[in-house]
C-alpha cells in the first residue's frame, strides 16, 4: 500500500479534530471505537478521521500482508533454513529499550506500561480507579456465588464508557497523553558497592470522600462508578460539585469521547442538556487543543479549530470559540505572515494567522523564546580558542567561542564533536556540561539535570552552576522541558543544541530544535562527518529520500523477506536467539527489535510475547513478570530505563538498571513496567545497539515514513536486519513518507526577538 504523503501544510479540522480511529492517539494499541451518538437524544456523532493523534504516531498497521523484498539492499531468499540464517542474519542492537510511553498508561496482565501524566498520573488516577473497582468486586462476592466483573450489568452509555476507559487502561486503546522515549543503551555496572534500592516516590491520592462524592455523580449520570478516583484527581477539590454542574467536565477523564460526555449530561441534566449548550463548547474548546497537542501541535488556527467544533455539533462554532477566549479558557495569538521590518502602505494592515492555544503550552513557548533571546545577547564576548580548533569539530570549537546560542547539526558520527567541544572547554576551566534524552557515555541525562540529580547542580539563584551547557538529542526536546532547561542557565553562559533533524520529533507538543533551526536566530554548525561502512551509507541515502542499494560484505545490511505477520514473529525470534548471536558473536540481550506499532500480529505485543516465550519462558508470577525478564522502567513522563527483572516481594518489583537497583511497588507495577525485548522507534530514537532487527509486517505499510525509518535503521551500529513484508511501501515511504506538520509558534517568535535586538536604541 502507497505511503505517500504531501509535502507539510497546516493540519487539516478534521485531522485535528478527531485524533484517530478511536479518538485517541493511535500509536499502536488496539483501540475501541466509541460508541454511536443517539440520534433520538440529538447527540452529534462523532466526526470520522484515520489521523494519528500522537506527533509522528506509530499505530497498529492492519493494512494487507505484502510480500516482495525491496531490492535495495541485499536480499535473502524467505525460505532460508533456520542453519543458513546464520549468514543472514539481522539483529539489532541488545540494549534494553526504556519507553517512557503514555500513551499506554494502564498495562496489559502479560506486562505492558505506560507513564503518567503530571500531578495526579494517568497512570496512578487508573490504578486508583481499578483498586476501588477490585474493592467493590470484592463486596459483591460476598453475597452472591461468581464473582460479577466489573460492568458487566452496565448497559448503553454507561458500558460504553466503562469500555471505552477500561480499554485505556489495559492498554488497548492509548490514553490522551503519551511520550514516546528513545531508550537508554544498558552500561555494564560501576565496580562500585551496589547501590541500595531506590523505590519510586509514592503517588499523592485523593481523599476518599472526595471519590465517594464523584462516584454518587456518575451513577446519577449512569456512568460507571469505576471513574470515579480518576475524575477526582483530574478535576480537583470540589470535583463532584463541578462535575454535577458541568457534565462535560468529565471529557478531562482519560479515553472519555465527546459523545460519550453528551449522553453523560442528558442523564443528569435532561433536556436542557444539547450541543448549542455553552459548558459544552467550552470543554471541547479544550479537549480538542489537548488532542492537538497530543499531536505536536502548541496551538491551532482558527479556522481549522472552528471547523472541528462544528464537525462536533456546535452550531456557531465561531462564536463559541470567541467565548472560550473571552472567558480565558484559550489563549489568542496574531502571528504576521511576512518577515520582520516588512513595509506597508499606509493604513494596510499587515496579514497574520490566528492561533488558538492552551497556556501551558503557550506560556512554555514564549518563555523559551525569551529565554533563547537572552542567552544570545547577553554573551560577555568571544574567547580565542583558535588553537584548539583542531579536528572533526573544529567548526564548532570557533563557533561556541564566540557566541553564546549555537546549534549543531550531523548524523551519529557527529556525536563526537560535542564530545570534543566539551573537552576543550574544560581545558580552558570553564564550567562544562554534557545533558543527552538517554544515558550516554560522558553525559547526564536531561531529566537528571533538570531534577538536580545529575549535573553540576544550582546556584544560589536557582540557576545551573556551569558556563556551557551542551544538550544532546536537541529534536526530543518538548516546549515545556525545552523552556525549563533554558531558564535555568544563567546570563552569559553557553548554550549548545545538538541533533540529528532527521530522526524522529519530540513525543511532546512543539518542534524545537527545528524551529530553532528554521528562525536563524544563531549560529548553525553542520557537521561533515558521515556516519562510515555500509550501515552510515544506507542511513544517509534515507535522510535524502533515496533508499540505496548498498554494498554489505560483512552482512552488515540483510533483508528477511515474509509473507504474513506469524512469519514474521517466527523470524524475529530465530533472527534474535539463534542467527544474530551465531553469526556475529552479538549476544540475544545485544539485539533490539524495533517494529512501527504496538498492537496487531507483529506489534511489540506480540514480539515480547513470543521473545518471553523463547528467551525466558515462565508464568509470570508478578504482574506477568519472572525474574530475568527484559523489561522498560518509566518512573516519570519523558524517562524510561532499560532494567532486568531481579526478584518481586512484599516492596514490589526489584530491577537492576545498569547497575542501580529500584523498587517499583506493587502498585504501580503495571503503569511504569513493561516488557522491553522489542520497542517502537519512537522508543529508540537517541539509543543504539550492536545489532537491530526491524520488523515491517504488511500491516504496517501505512504507518512507514522517512523519519520512522530513518530512525530504526540508524539504531544498528554493526548489523541491521530487516524482516520486510511492506513490499514497495518502504522505497516509497523513504521517498515521499514525510513527517506530519506541527503547528507552533516559537520560529515566529524567535524571528521578531532577533529583528528586535538589531534595531537601533
């Protein structure tokens, strides 16, 4: 099936308004289609949209089975015996992959997890929701003989709703929120003394009557009672008292759909309850900038928000977006359309797009606009580094000696050059810091930093205490952890951002690095070193849109042409006990499977399933764990850990994360651990492993683009292999698969900082 995509151009109402299939992020979980509108009651239906929700989404392809191999890279034939694979083999590399992935924030019983939203987590609002529900069970089997499962009596909008929540939950449909991390690459153990555990900080809860004051709302609105802890937490103190007021209030409920919200507020309101109703524009207002956020977008234009609410029902979608900003519910913004110090003629008014965002966003974006501002122009001066601007990164050493806002662009080869940076800034005793969105050698972790865990930590000011601070992987950088990390340099500091454009964006809402790119508003250093061997050439033709045959004589490149997703599974699996290890002395725990989904035959459900199965079989005594499991730890939105199941006891779940030893309690095992033997790209992206096997099932062929593949491949430093069933679908991903636009505000901004700061006092 073709990939071809247009080239990027403002989303689309109906792309936006409607964020997938299900109405929720369609990164690759099995999600649940919201129930029909009751046309007696005068319910708008949902508007259709085969959109993804999650910016740069993987969803579960269930396109047809393709079978051809693509004939740019060497071919092997699919029928090749399990003894002569060997010679083919295609693995990727073993690092345990760390997915801080919240569009899953409630897991599977065989071990899927999700992160958790801020403050009251999705993640902890459902484990809450669940532990009342179990608790409720409980009382009903003791008066009567079977147990009754939890809506099981429930009937028309309430069963809709339990559905719908409960397929967030066990991770079939993915939740509103969700972040995509690259993993962090396993490092073998410091020969220190083991570290003693570190148990997760404890979720704050809501008070019980709060919950017991929401349950009574929902069932007077026939909604399951099993919502109720979430609702709580989501709506905050006096939740019951502004749910009963304003129904659609409970649209902030993880996996709740507008038609859903609808029958909800007939229940408690009756007739007065319709779509012209002004509560009701309003939570949709929102709603749908959340489901766009959801998406990469920090705001949206007018016109495509106003579409999506009439889609929705709202009979003046005009006027009720014109309230939600005079209520200051949104945000307006005018952003000219022509170039800073355009000049008109008198009484022309310049021409601007209008844009409507949610403050945080907004807030978080003009806040790191300034904050890039001020560390250009507040620079003491430039320093004579000359002499040690020797080497591959030469042109970067003069490009940081001189300004105070540099970014820097190259493939992984270009890594280096930061690396050198770093160095000579230390030579000449400046305060130097290297921050990457996984672990990496020589590097905190941004969230380590931000946290004060890692790092040179702060000043007296709130301040980092360093006078160059170099950010890795700059493309993962969201507005929010973007703005925060650039508040807290001080004036007069260096700040470096350093990225390959091409890889994959941020799971979050904003384009960072590239708007930073697109504004010229510093020096740009462009790395010339390429990526070597058959692996680098193979990348680099992707990033140019040309999916090259290259020459692999040691087998650095093999493609494993299937005819369905079981053959697929099965290939994986021989791929990664047998093949990979015997032909190339990389070890299974050296090979990492990517796949574009989570769901379907060949999504990473399924392959964690079967690699479990091979690699350590066993009941799954916690939570769908044994001890040896491969498994990704996310203790907070953004992170993920690679760890290895210890042992489970009383305290939780044990896992040994490279050497540090963390206690997940019982819990919260299902939201922050799940297994890890195979990931998305989304998940990868900023890890690499000696060996990676890419799967590309026939069902995945429209979920393929330039940046996806980019991505996967250039996660293998030795050897990557390609179980390939998309046929054509892949040269015409790479050729024509472009990433999704995002719409956002901080090139604009940026632009008329600079021009700012060149007109004359």
């Amino acid at each position: 099936m073709s990939t071809d995509r247009q080239a990027p151009e403002p989303a689309a109402a109906d792309e936006l308004a409607a964020p997938g299939p299900e109405g929720e992020p369609t990164d690759g979980s099995d999600g649940v289609a919201p129930p029909e509108a009751d046309p007696a009651a005068g319910a708008p239906s949902e508007p259709p949209s085969d959109t993804e929700a999650a910016p740069d989404a993987e969803p579960d392809a269930e396109g047809p089975e393709a079978e051809a191999p693509v004939p740019s890279v060497t071919d092997t034939p699919a029928d090749t015996a399990a003894d002569t694979t060997a010679e083919d083999a295609e693995a990727e590399a073993a690092s345990d992959d760390a997915e801080a992935d919240a569009t899953e924030p409630g897991a599977t019983p065989t071990g899927d997890a999700e992160g958790a939203t801020p403050a009251l987590s999705e993640a902890a609002a459902e484990l809450a929701a669940q532990k009342v529900e179990r608790e409720r069970i409980a009382r009903r089997k003791a008066e009567r003989e079977a147990p009754i499962e939890a809506g099981a009596k429930l009937s028309g909008t309430a069963a809709d709703l339990l559905a719908a929540v409960r397929a967030v939950e066990s991770g079939a449909q993915p939740a509103p929120v969700y972040f995509d991390d690259a993993p962090a690459a396993p490092r073998p153990a410091p020969a220190a003394a083991p570290p003693q555990p570190r148990t997760p900080a404890p979720v704050a809860a809501v008070a019980v009557g709060d919950v017991d004051a929401v349950r009574a709302v929902l069932l007077r609105g026939g909604a399951p009672e099993a919502l109720a802890a979430q609702a709580a937490g989501v709506l905050g103190e006096g939740a019951a008292e502004r749910l009963a007021e304003d129904p659609w209030l409970l649209l902030a409920v993880a996996g709740v759909r507008p038609t859903q919200a609808d029958g909800f507020a007939r229940a408690l309101l009756g007739p007065e309850a319709g779509p012209a109703d002004e509560r009701r524009s309003a939570a949709l207002v929102g709603w749908l900038l959340e489901q766009a956020a959801l998406k990469g977008h920090t705001a949206l234009e007018a016109p495509v928000l106003e579409k999506a609410l009439a889609q929705y029902g709202v009979p003046d979608a005009g006027e009720a977006l014109e309230q939600a900003i005079g209520d200051g519910a949104v945000l307006v913004f005018n952003e000219p359309l022509d170039p800073p110090g355009t000049e008109y003629a008198e009484g022309e008014e310049p021409p601007v797009r209008v844009l409507v965002g949610l403050e945080g966003c907004a807030l978080a974006e003009e806040s790191l606009a300034d904050g890039l501002a001020r560390l250009a122009n507040t620079f003491g001066g430039a320093a004579d580094w000359e002499k040690a601007a020797t080497g591959p990164g030469a042109d970067l050493i003069r490009a940081v000696s001189g300004h105070g806002l540099v970014t820097h662009t190259g493939g992984e080869a270009a890594r280096a050059e930061p690396a050198a940076l770093l160095a000579v800034a230390r030579e000449f005793g400046l305060r130097a810091c290297l921050a990457a969105h996984v672990p990496h050698e020589g590097a905190v972790t941004v969230t380590g930093l931000l946290a004060g865990a890692e790092g040179p930590g702060r000043d007296a000011d709130g301040q980092f205490a360093l006078d160059l601070l170099i950010v890795l992987d700059a493309p993962q950088l969201d507005v929010e952890t973007a703005a925060a990390l650039v508040e807290s340099v001080p004036d007069g500091a260096r700040l470096v951002l350093s990225g390959d454009p091409g890889v994959l964006g941020s799971a979050g809402p904003g384009r960072v690095f590239a708007d930073v790119l697109a504004a010229r508003a510093c020096p740009q250093s462009v790395s010339r070193t390429p990526d070597p061997g058959p692996l680098g050439e193979l990348v680099s033709g992707i990033g140019i849109g040309e999916l090259n045959q290259v020459e692999a004589p040691g087998k650095e490149v093999v493609i494993v042409p299937v005819r369905d997703a079981g053959e697929a599974v099965h290939r994986t699996v021989q791929l990664v006990s047998e093949s990979v290890p015997r032909a190339f002395g990389v070890p299974a725990d050296g090979v990492q499977v990517i796949t574009p989904g989570h769901g379907g035959s060949a999504g990473t459900r399924a392959l964690n399933a079967a690699l479990k199965e091979r690699l350590n079989p066993g009941p799954g005594r916690f939570g769908g764990f044994d001890p040896g499991d491969r498994v990704v730890h996310v203790p907070s939105p953004g992170r993920a850990l690679p760890a290895r199941v210890v042992s489970a006891d009383a305290q939780g779940l044990h896992l040994d994360a490279a050497g540090e030893r963390i206690v997940v309690p019982q819990e919260q095992v299902e939201a922050r651990v799940r297994h890890g033997w195979a990931v998305t790209a989304h998940q990868a992206v900023g890890a690499r492993w000696p060996a990676v096997v890419v799967v590309l099932p026939g069902d995945a062929a429209e979920a393929l683009s330039r940046d996806w593949v980019y991505t996967a491949f250039g996660r293998a430093e030795r050897h990557l292999s390609v179980v390939h069933g998309v046929d054509q679908a892949l040269p015409v991903a790479v050729a024509q698969g472009l990433p999704k636009p995002r719409t956002t505000r901080l090139t604009g901004l940026l632009r008329a900082l600079v021009a700012s700061a060149e007109q004359p006092r």
